[in-house]
C-alpha cells in the first residue's frame, strides 16, 4: 500500500531555513509549503510504481544461526544451503559469502548489532553469478562491524579466531572469509575489501586473498563504504581456486556502472605460465615501515629468491609516493563514508547504479534511533568525516580523489618496465586479540598495519596476498600488485609459487 509522502510545512522550511543561515520571513515560508505540495505528490507515485530487481533464481530456506560447535573461530554469521546450478566450474564447491553482501532471505548484520534482523530481498550479482556455476552457498561469514577494521574483535557476534593460532586475530575486515578458508570448511569465499579487508585476513590467516583491478568485479548487492573504492574478491585456498572463482564472478554488470570498464582475462590459462622472464619489482617503500618485522621482512625477501630461482628477474624500484597513499585514502574514505554510509543511509545518493532499497531503509532508519550502537571505528569515521566536510566544504575529500591519479600514475611509471610490484603484505603477522576490557585507544592503535593494502584501493591496481611462509607458527603474506585488469599475471604468479614452495612447514593446520 502506498504511503502518502508529506511536504514540509511553513514551519519545517523555517527551521530548515534556519540551520541553512538562510534568512525567511514567515510569508515566504508559507510560499514555499504551497509550492512544494504538488511536488511532493510525485513522490506518491513513486511509492506505486514496481522498481526493477535483480532475479533471485534457485530455491532455498532461511538457513539457521550455527551452534558454538559449528562455528568453533566464530568465522560464521549465518549457515545456509544454497545449491546452485547441477553443472558449472564451481559445481562441488561450498562457497561462504561475507555478510555485507545481500543473499535474499538470508538475515544479513553487516557485524553490528544495528542492522541485526535485516533479510535482504535481492541477490548480489556475485551470489547470482555463483549459484549460476553451480556452487553452493554455504552461508554467510562474519564480519567486522560495518567493515570499518582491520581487526577481527569488533563483530558483534564475538572475536574471530584466527584458525592457525586462535590467540592472535583474524584480521579485517573479511575475517570470517579467512577464518574458514584457513579452517578447511570452505574452499572458497567472496570478500570486501576497502583499506586491505581482503589481503589482510588472507596473509594472517594463510590463505590466498585477491583484490581485484576496480571495476573488474561487480559489487552490485554489497553494503558500500565508497564507491571509488568498494572492492569484491576471491579469498580462497589456492591460486586454481582463485582463478575459478574469479572467471565466475568477473565480467560487466548492467546494474553496476564501475563495470564498464572490466575487461576479464582467461584466468584459468593463466594458471600454467609461470613467471620465466617476469620483470618483478620489489617495492622499496613497501618496507621498514615503523611497525615492520625485520623478521618477517626477511621471510618474504627469502620469496624473492625463489621466484629468481624460478626464472623470474627480481629487482628494487621506488615510489616514494606510496608512503602517501595512506593519507590520501585518509582524504578519501572519512568524508566519503560519512556521506555514503550515514547521510546516504548505507547506499549514498547520486549513483546511477542498483539500489538495495530495502537496505537503504533498514540502515537509514535504524542508525539514527540507535547511534549509541555504532561501532567506535564507524563512530570515528562519522565523527571526522562530518567534520571536514562542514568545515573545509569537501576541499580535501576533492583533492584526496585528484591525488588518487597522481599515484596511480606514479606506480604505472614502474609498470611500464616491470609485470609486478612485490611488498610485504603488512608490516607484521597476526596481533594477539586484545583482552575484552582493553579500552578503544588501545584497540585504535592497533589497527595502523595498512601501509601497504590501503594504497591499491586509491588506485584500482590489483592487489594479491598470497602466504609466502611463517614466522613463529604465523603465516607471512606476500602482496603481488599488478596493472589494472591484468589481474591473470598476478594469479600465473601466485600458482608458480605456491607449486613450488612450501610455505607452511610449522604453521599450524
């Protein structure tokens, strides 16, 4: 049933006035209710018509909550399944979707307490296109609270434990991704990633993580932090199983306008080339950063003599203005996710692509009569966001966005000689999760590990963490960056690789 829309009132436009600075007299405020009215009926119309959905294809239930024995990391938000198509490159596959992306009918958290009992009615493209090949859809994996850490102790749900020592964290975001790659209980998982969601959980965890070139995969479905920056991908537990992943969920999507510009590669083919006579770079900035691990930095140079070994010519290059990205993902992210997550209510404005708008509604509604429920990292966002944006009018989230091609011109200049840019993926291995009354500035500091992954989501290169060894029983990542759409030179890569080397020889599991 439709809902009648109301104009603002004579008194609404004087307040509305009022906050503007604008000086009304009351006249002119009537003047404007009047005119208004008829406006606003459109909006009636609106409420009547049908909006065009994505189809939600093959049969399924709501899934259940898992019991504390199916979910011994805490890694799963929801269990379903979901059976795809009875044939396609997936088939046999048991596939854990992150839960910022809508599966229809299946309760979606997003990790905070805020949107807890929301079901979506669509499914995301990436689900679509799974159940399409065939896989199943084995539920949803937990999250940190709206995305926004890098840790894994701020789901609502409970800390996600790393599986190779559950002491240490997960990582973040796309923790539960990891968790249950790591775990043996899925072989593949589809993840976010904004600031490092993916590869961060992948290299703490030990598993293959793959950001993919922006725009190459649709996030059509999935709860937004950006839109210049939002990124899905394959978290997986081998580079085979990357490639299959990806050739399945690539590829333009009339309901996601960043697609037009994916240009999807043979991955699969990709998988037998290797890196003889591969022009590496190792990324001198990618290192001795204040928190790095000599120790561990060492493990991935070790890495770099295997892939020398392999046939590859491995050599130093710099950027110095990758010491930058982080500021300008700084400039980027706060204002832009005040504005989409909060103002925009989860779904933002002025975007020519789907709406979830039984998101939108939810989240919009259900943040403002329960802010107190916000995560800290959320609330911190908002806090600055809002705060740069009233007082500097959105000039540095401007010159953030100009300088994000500035730096992807300067990593081109290196790509153009060379195939790959190599770093660390973090500059350290898993943090101990903090105790459960360890206060928030404590909690703060410890997620500046991003030095490396938050760079490449400014730029839209892709960006690979695959393990490359441990250090103390903890996996190392080792970061793979490429040139935009040529994400199959970073999965040849990561296959010679990880047939060769045995990464994991103390690492737990």
């Amino acid at each position: 049933m439709s809902r009648k829309v109301l104009a603002p009132s004579q008194q609404q436009i004087e307040e509305m006035a009022k906050r503007f600075g604008m000086s009304i007299t009351a006249d002119d405020a009537a003047m404007y209710a009047e005119f208004l009215k008829p406006i606003a009926r459109d909006y009636d119309r609106i409420d009547e018509l049908n909006e065009p959905k994505p189809r939600t294809d093959y049969p399924r239930d709501t899934g259940w909550a898992p019991t504390d024995e199916e979910n011994p990391y805490k890694a799963w938000y929801w269990k379903t399944d979901i059976k795809g198509a009875s044939s396609g490159l997936l088939a046999g596959h048991k596939i854990a979707i992150k839960d910022n992306i809508c599966v229809a009918g299946v309760p979606m958290m997003n990790g905070t307490r805020v949107l807890e009992g929301f079901v979506p009615d669509i499914d995301a493209t990436v689900v679509s296109r799974v159940l399409a090949a065939g896989g199943t859809i084995a539920g949803k994996a937990a999250c940190e609270a709206l995305c926004t850490s890098s840790q894994s102790y701020t789901c609502e749900t409970g800390p996600i434990l790393n599986p190779r020592n559950t002491e240490h964290s997960a990582g973040g975001s796309s923790g539960g991704n990891a968790a249950l790659v790591a775990a043996g209980e899925v072989t593949m998982s589809i993840g976010g990633d904004q600031g490092g969601s993916v590869r961060t959980p992948a290299a703490w965890c030990g598993v293959y993580g793959l950001k993919p070139s922006w725009g190459l995969v649709p996030a059509t479905g999935a709860m937004p932090i950006v839109y210049s920056m939002d990124h899905l991908g394959p978290m997986c537990d081998s580079p085979e199983n990357v490639a299959k992943l990806l050739t399945v969920i690539a590829g333009e999507d009339p309901y996601d306008p960043r697609t037009v510009r994916s240009r999807p590669q043979d991955y699969l083919a990709a998988l037998g080339n290797g890196v003889k006579g591969m022009k590496i770079g190792v990324l001198k900035e990618g290192f001795g950063h204040a928190n790095s691990d000599a120790e561990m930095e060492a493990v991935v140079h070790t890495a770099m003599d295997h892939y020398r070994a392999l046939g590859a010519e491995v050599d130093e290059v710099s950027v110095p203005m990758h010491l930058d990205g982080c500021a300008i993902h700084t400039g980027i992210v706060m204002e832009g996710a005040a504005q989409l997550i909060f103002h925009g209510s989860g779904q933002g404005d002025n975007w020519n692509g789907l709406y979830a708008t039984s998101l939108v509604e939810a989240f919009g509604s259900r943040w403002r009569s329960r802010p107190d429920q916000l995560p800290y990292t959320a609330t911190s966002m908002l806090f600055l966001g809002e705060h740069m944006r009233t007082k500097y009018h959105g000039r540095y989230h401007a010159k953030a966005q100009n300088l994000a091609m500035a730096l992807r011109d300067a990593y081109d200049q290196v790509f153009a000689e060379y195939d790959m840019i190599v770093m660390p993926t973090n500059p350290h291995t898993a943090d101990k999760l903090p105790p459960a009354d360890a206060p928030v500035s404590e909690l703060i500091d410890a997620s500046n590990m991003l030095q490396n992954t938050m760079p490449f989501d400014v730029t839209g290169h892709p960006a690979f963490s695959i393990p490359c060894g441990t250090l103390k029983g903890l996996p190392v990542g080792l970061m793979l960056v490429g040139k935009i759409m040529d994400d199959a030179t970073l999965i040849s890569a990561a296959e010679a690789f990880a047939s060769t080397y045995d990464w994991k020889s103390d690492c737990a599991l």
